[in-house]
C-alpha cells in the first residue's frame, strides 16, 4: 500500500464542486503519515495543530456521505457553518433537513452522555437517564403549534426559593408547585382514588378563595376541618367574615321544599342565636338563643318519656285511684303534685315528662271535680226535697189543715 509522508494539502481534489476542473483518481490503497488539508483554501504552507490530523479548509466546508449502495438511499452531510450562522450541523442532503445542530456559543456540556448511557445537558456528570442542569427558571419546555386554540407551550422550572412548578408558558400561568420539602406521599393518584397525604404526615390540605382567604382547610395533625377558616376548633367547623354564618343542606329529588339552612348569628339581643330554616321563603322555623330560649313557628310534637303515672289510663275501671282525700294528703305531705314529682327552683327539667305527669294530674282533678259535682248535686237534691217538705208542712199549719 503506498504511503505518502509529511502533510498533504489536497486544494483540488476533494473540495467542493469547482468548475470543469481536471480530477485525478487514485485506486488502491494509501495511507498518509502526517496532516491533511482538504479545501479550496488549503495552501502549500498550512500549520496543524497536534490534534488537527484532518484539516477541512473553504468557505463553505462539509462532507458528504453519498451511500452508493442502493438499499439505503439517503445522503447526508455533516456541515460546520451556514450564511451569516456559526453553526456545526448533521444535514439529510436527501430530505432537506437538519435533524441536528450546534450553534456556535454553546455552552460547555450542553449535551452530555455518560457511559451508563445518562444523558446531561447542562452537566457531565448526569444523576439520572435525563439530567438537566440549570442556573436560570426554565428547565424543561414542550409546544405544540397546531392545536385547537392555536400555539400552545408549557414548561418545567424551578424557581429561586426552589420550588417546582409547571408553566403556563402560553398564558403565564404557573397552576402546580410543589414546594421543598413537600413530604412523601403528599398526593398519590390511584387506580380507584386520589389520597392526599398517603404517608399520614402532619401535613394539611388547604383550598384557598380569591381573596386568599382559606375555603377548606383540613388539620392532619388534629383531624379538624374548617370550612372558610384555617384554625378550626373543632372537628368541623363554617366560619365566615360576616355578622352570620350558615351551611345549607339540599336534596335534589325532595317533592316541595328542597334545601334547609343551619344559621348562627347575632340575634336581637347580639349574644348569640341559632336558627334553623326550611328555604321557603317564609323565615326560620326554630330560634334557639345563648340564654336557651326557644322560639318555634309551628307546633312541638316529642317522643319523649311516655307518661308513666298513668295518664288517660286514670279513666279505666280498673285503675287505683286514690281518693280526693287520699291525693290531697299526699300532696301536703310531699310538698308537690305525686304525678308530677318535685320541681326545683333552678334546675333544668323535662318539659316533655313533666307534661304528661301534668296531664295525668289534670286528669285526676277533672274526675275530683266531677266526683264532687255528683256529690253536691246529690246534697242539693236532698235539700231540695227537704225544703220542699218543710215548706209543705209550713203551709199546713199556717192553713190548719
């Protein structure tokens, strides 16, 4: 195989197409022991550098693979420099494009690939299959010209506290952050549910109003929830920044009135009053305020304690009943009604129960009263019977019959 020594400029042969120019073929095999300048620029006095064994000199240098094969039919030129561009590119001669390209400028590491086939950009020392490395926001950017609403971009970045988020380029929005330190778990999206705070940390959930004012809050460490408040004191608590506060209650499919409203407000006395209302346009149906007075629009029915001393039972044949005397001396000697039991000065008490032992002593006086009704009827008859005997003998002496 010839070998040719010392450096070889070639200005001629191998450039770039010039015009009707002779060419000279060389068969065989050669080797150069040397440097190689190749190029319509090359001159007789070229300097390499020691790592310049190949040297590609013009004003417009690239080469070509032209695969003359024929199962393979594209060409493709690798290409330093365009017009007006400092640019290092891969060319598909055959299609027309440029699937690759450096400009000139480019940082150091800009695409970095690592043994373990980790690719770095912006880094030579990838910690992941992709690592970017960053000192600006952006990290990461993905757009697509051609949908529905026109361009559309969204990017990846970090910010200068560190917190991660997804942009909005398009709109400038950024609507998902995660900030350091965000503990495990915090949101897991399931086969059948969405947890959030799988890791059981100490770790709230809050969702905030336009005014930043928190609407749901849920405490992970006390298990309480507040709904307009982000210190709920208790399990659940509705808070607002008004005189009142309400939660309403709807069943869709109800015939008539379909919605109740559970009210707290300041009430006329400004100490305090819970309503509850029917939303029938008519007011509340209940009142209760601090002092524990209830108001009511309609009638109470209870199914409290059933009436034990009896109550309409006192009617049948068959009851006990003490006599008026009998009743009357165990009342004097217990200092109350014996249906209806003591009633202390300031104590609560069961209105429902003491009701039913009022109707059963009201019941015991109605049968007392006709009890005695009959008796004095009884007594004026024979009065009468009486005085109309007297009477009648009177009229006798006074006529001498």
């Amino acid at each position: 195989m010839p070998r040719l020594s010392h450096a070889l400029t070639l200005s001629t042969c191998l450039a770039v197409p010039l015009p009707a120019l002779a060419q000279t073929v060389l068969s065989g095999n050669y080797s150069i022991d040397g440097f190689l300048c190749v190029g319509n620029a090359c001159t007789g006095s070229e300097t390499f550098d020691a790592f310049d064994d190949l040297k590609i000199k013009g004003s417009a240098i690239g080469i070509l693979f032209e695969d003359t094969e024929g199962s393979s039919t594209h060409d493709w030129r690798l290409q330093a420099n365009a017009t007006n561009e400092d640019s290092f590119f891969l060319r598909d001669v055959t299609d027309g494009t440029t699937p690759f390209k450096i400009l000139g400028f480019a940082p150091d590491n800009s695409l970095f690939v690592d043994s373990d086939g980790e690719i770095g950009l912006g880094t030579s020392v990838p910690q992941a299959r992709l690592h970017v490395e960053t000192t600006a926001s952006s990290g990461i950017r993905i757009n697509r010209s051609n949908t529905s609403a026109g361009q559309q971009a969204w990017e990846t970045y970090i910010d200068p506290n560190g917190k991660f988020a997804i942009l909005d380029a398009t709109n400038t929005t950024a609507p998902i952050g995660i900030s350091p330190g965000t503990p495990s778990g915090a949101l897991l999206f399931g086969s059948t549910r969405t947890v959030f705070n799988n890791a059981s940390e100490d770790f709230n959930f809050e969702v905030r109003g336009q005014a930043y004012r928190p609407l749901i809050f849920a405490n992970a460490g006390t298990g309480r929830v507040g709904i307009g408040t982000d210190g709920p004191d208790a399990p659940l608590e509705v808070s607002s920044n008004e005189t009142f506060s309400y939660f309403r209650i709807t069943a869709e499919q109800a015939a008539i009135n379909k919605s109740v409203d559970v009210t707290f407000t300041g009430g006329p006395l400004g100490t305090g009053e819970l309503r509850y209302n029917i939303v029938d346009g008519d007011g509340p149906e209940m009142k209760l305020n601090a002092n524990g007075d209830i108001e009511i629009g309609g009638t109470l029915t209870t199914g409290g304690p059933t009436c034990a001393s009896g109550c309409d039972a006192v009617f049948d044949a068959e009851f006990e009943r003490l006599s008026v005397t009998e009743h009357a001396a165990l009342m004097w000697d217990k200092g109350y009604l014996p249906a209806v039991g003591p009633t202390l000065p300031g104590q609560p008490m069961n209105v429902s129960e003491k009701m039913g032992a009022v109707l059963n002593e009201l019941e015991h006086a109605h049968i007392y009263i006709e009890e005695l009704h009959r008796e004095n009827a009884a007594r004026e008859a024979r009065f009468e019977a009486r005085i109309a005997a007297l009477t009648a003998r009177l009229d006798a002496l006074e006529t001498g019959d």
